[in-house]
C-alpha cells in the first residue's frame, strides 16, 4: 500500500471523499472534540454513537461507520483517551490505529480532519504526527505473498488532510509521511529472510540511498578489514560462505558545527556460531540486523530534510554461523585498537563486530559524538521487556538529548547504569578483555565492552534486542515482524542537536 499526502483549506462541507476519520476524546460530544465543523449527517450519527456508547472514545477504540452521506459514505472514529492526557505519542497512537484499518475502508481518498482541539497537545505539529502515525499503522509485508504478488496494481490511497483552520502545512504533512517511510525502510529490510537479505545486500541499499541523496558511501572488503587489523569482524565472519562487509556513509552540510556518528549493528542472520542458539525461535534471528536497518531507514530520512550536521554512519554486517572455519570458544583476537580479546561465547559476537567498527570510525572520522545501536543481548528483554530501550552512556548531556528524542519520537529508551565495577567481569583471564562476563547484568556488560573502544568520545549505546521485532501494544507498530525503532529517534535528534562542547 502506497501512501499520497495532500492539504485542503477548505470547509468539510465541501469536500467529497471515499473516507473520513476524526478524533474523537474520551466522554465527549461532537462540539467539545472539535468536530463542529462535521456535516449535519455525519454529526448526527457520531452524536447518537456517543450517547449510545457505541463508540467512546477511549484509547485504542475505533468505529467504522457506513454514513449514508453521499459525499463522504463513511466514517471512521477513533478514540484518544482522556482529553488532559493527550499528547504526541497518543495521537501518533491514535493516528496507527487508523492506519491499520486503511486496507480494508474500500477507499481510494481518506481524509483527516483538523481544528483547533489539537493545537496544545502536541510539540511537533499535528498534521506531521497523524500523517507519520498513518503511514506507520498502515505498513504491511506481504512481499513473499504470491496472492499479494499476483496483484497488478500497487493500492494507492490518498491521504487527504482536511484543514479548514489552517493548523498545519503541506511541508508537515510530507516530513511525517518521510519519517514513516525511513522506518517502514527499516522494517522492510527487517522482515526480509536472510537467504534474501546478506552483507552484500546492506551494502547495495546503503549505495542506493547515498546515490539517491547526494551522500558518499565506501564499502570496505576483508582485505581491507585485514589491513586495518579488524580481527574481531573478522573472526565473527570466519563461518559463513558471505563475505563481510563495512559500510560506510557520510551525510555533510555546508552549516555544520559538529559531527555524529551513528554506528549500526548488522548480523544478518546470527546463529550462535560455535556456541549454537537454540533451534526455537531461531528464524527471528533474521532480525540480529536491525540496528543497521535503522541506521539506513534514518540516512535515507536525514538526505530529505538536512539537518545542520555532519553524520558519519558505521554499519558492520556479517553472518554468524557455525562451520570448520568458524571462531571458538578459548580463540583470542587482535581488536581494531589493538586490544586482544578472548572468545569465551561466540554468541556475544554483536559487541565484537561493533567494537571494530567504533574504533574506526574514531580514528577515522574523530566524530563529537558517537551513537549506536544494537539488538546485543537477550538480558535487556529481562531488564525492561519489550516497550523500552535500553542505554549505556559515558556523557550524561549527550544522554538527555538521546533521552528526549525518543519522548518525542515515541522510540523511548531509559538509562542502565554503568558503574565501573560492572567492568571488572570483562577482564580477560588471558588477554585484555573478554567477550562476556560472568553472572548477571549483561546488557550492562556488553554496554561496558563497547566503550573499550570509543577512547572517550561522548557515546550512548542502544541495546534494542527487545524493542526491535514483535512489539505488541503500541497501535502504529505491526502486529509481528520489525519495528523499525531507532529511525525516528536519529532524526529527531540530529534535527534538534545542541552542541556537547
């Protein structure tokens, strides 16, 4: 489903569509939710729905209604919840659960009306926020669906924001339809299956973004991994027939001050190696790459509304996989930095690729700030489920930004500790370091791990092993596959970055 935002200024009256939504508060009527301006038909069936309690308006409801108005024959209302709680993260919610309900409405035009009600309720203009939270709710993969595939035409609705008060703009309205498209990206290349998804297939859409917004993009070979001493990339990639790759994207803007990093982890697909996962569950490790795919969905975001930065973006991709040449437990590496590192799991091999891959780009790049992401351990799903990010940092003002960005995106994340005993269970017993460490907080350890390799350049590590795929509760997320979190917490970030020195 293809998505076509367009703005009108004027009266609902006067406008004819396939498909009207509104928003409609929680024990309110017709005139205190805003909708004044309705059509007299359409007014008077949400006002006998609100009286019957058939609809009520509560987070997470939703009614379609067949109007019996010629000129817009149906109408969907969808429930924000109490009206002194409403802000950015529950119109965008708001906005998804319509999403989701696009396919099926029969409608080729959907409007959205916009008043007034919504001025005070958001930070970022409404009309972005509902659009993104359309676009969101209504993503699908149904790429390897031959009934989907048989189809000749891609379905094209168009997104018709009705704004007779004139609240927002075109521009708005096409930034939040970008930032959906930057994390539908990310989803996409989640959900697609491994023997269709390689290192060398991260690097290719990493050149298509570049070429297509103007970027630099250098892809280093393992030759070149082998000259920069990157033995622990290396090693991780001994098992599997696909070669490594590193890629390597620059976004530069005439009016920079400062340069980001953003570092994502890509294993295409992670079987253990060595130290071999478990058979159940095993195909979700398709998605070991999404924080790579979120760096790329966010780089294609960043190339349409250029923010005054200078961005470096880092993705290691490998496979982990298990065969005569893999890397074993008890081997020792030579890190990029020259740091050796015992092998103790070859499961704990995210840390190992991103260690190189941090360690580059601060010899190479020496970036302000560096941020990455990573689905790194199975112990940060116990440390905060499915809903919540979590974060190893050295800087505490770099944090707040990162903090904040996910409060306004909605890709929250919450802060772990990181006190320097939590380090003392990495310390190698025949090398410098070790891969894991021993008893619990592990996704403080291998926070910890990777800040070896930074030397002291402000940073914030994403553990987004739990936030990544199958999140249930947050409407414009899918009902299974990728999430796409991290896109929108980059570009908000990069959008509103405030100098660390």
């Amino acid at each position: 489903m293809e998505l076509k935002v367009e703005i009108s200024n004027i009266p609902l009256k006067n406008e004819k569509l396939d498909a009207l939504i509104v928003f409609v508060a929680e024990d309110t009527n017709v005139y205190s939710s805003g909708l004044s301006g309705l059509p007299d038909e359409l007014k008077k069936l949400l006002n006998a729905s609100l009286k019957l309690k058939v609809f009520s308006g509560k987070k997470g409801s939703k009614q379609h209604f067949v109007s019996g108005y010629t000129k817009i024959p149906q109408m969907l209302a969808v429930g924000l919840g109490k009206k002194d709680e409403l802000d950015t993260e529950a119109l965008r919610r708001a906005a998804g659960n319509a999403g989701k309900m696009l396919s099926g409405l029969k409608a080729n035009s959907v409007g959205f009306l916009l008043t007034s009600f919504f001025k005070e309720s958001t930070e970022t203009d409404v009309g972005q926020v509902i659009v993104e939270g359309l676009a969101l709710g209504a993503y699908e993969f149904n790429v390897y669906k031959t009934k989907r595939n048989n189809k000749s035409k891609v379905n094209i609705i168009k997104i018709h924001c009705c704004d007779p008060e004139k609240i927002t703009s075109l521009k708005a309205l096409k930034y939040g339809k970008i930032f959906a498209d930057g994390t539908n990206l990310a989803r996409t290349l989640g959900n697609t299956p491994a023997n269709d998804l390689k290192p060398k297939d991260i690097a290719a859409e990493a050149k298509k973004i570049a070429k297509q917004y103007n970027m630099e993009c250098n892809v280093l070979e393992e030759k070149d991994m082998k000259k920069l001493g990157m033995g622990m990339l290396l090693g991780v990639s001994r098992g599997s027939t696909e070669p490594a790759k590193l890629v390597v994207m620059e976004y530069r803007h005439h009016k920079a001050k400062q340069k980001v990093a953003f570092v994502g982890k890509g294993v295409t697909f992670d079987s253990g190696g060595i130290s071999l996962k478990p058979g159940k569950n095993m195909d979700e490790m398709k998605f070991d790459m999404c924080g790579a795919a979120a760096v790329l969905g966010a780089m294609k975001v960043i190339g349409q509304v250029n923010p005054k930065l200078n961005i470096v973006a880092v993705i290691p991709t490998t496979e982990n996989l298990p065969d005569g040449n893999a890397q074993r437990p008890g081997d020792i590496v030579t890190a990029h930095n020259g740091k050796r590192v015992e092998i103790l799991n070859t499961d704990a091999e995210g840390r190992l690729i991103l260690g190189d891959a941090l360690s580059y780009v601060v010899k190479e790049f020496k970036p302000d700030a560096i941020v990455d992401l990573a689905t790194l351990t199975g112990a940060c799903i116990s440390a905060l489920g499915h809903l919540t990010t979590a974060a190893i940092t050295n800087n505490d003002k770099l944090m707040e930004q990162v903090h904040n960005a996910g409060i306004k995106s909605g890709d929250r994340v919450w802060q772990l500790p990181s006190f320097p005993e939590y380090g003392e269970s990495i310390k190698g017993k025949y090398a410098d370091l070790q891969n894991i460490g021993v008893g619990d907080s592990g996704t403080i350890i291998g926070g910890l791990f990777l800040e070896h390799f930074i030397n002291g350049t402000p940073w914030v590590h994403l553990d987004i092993a739990g936030t990544s795929w199958n999140v249930k509760h947050i409407s414009y997320h899918p009902n299974s596959g990728a999430t796409g979190v991290g896109v929108r917490l980059i570009v908000d970030l990069v959008q509103n970055w405030k100098m660390l020195k």
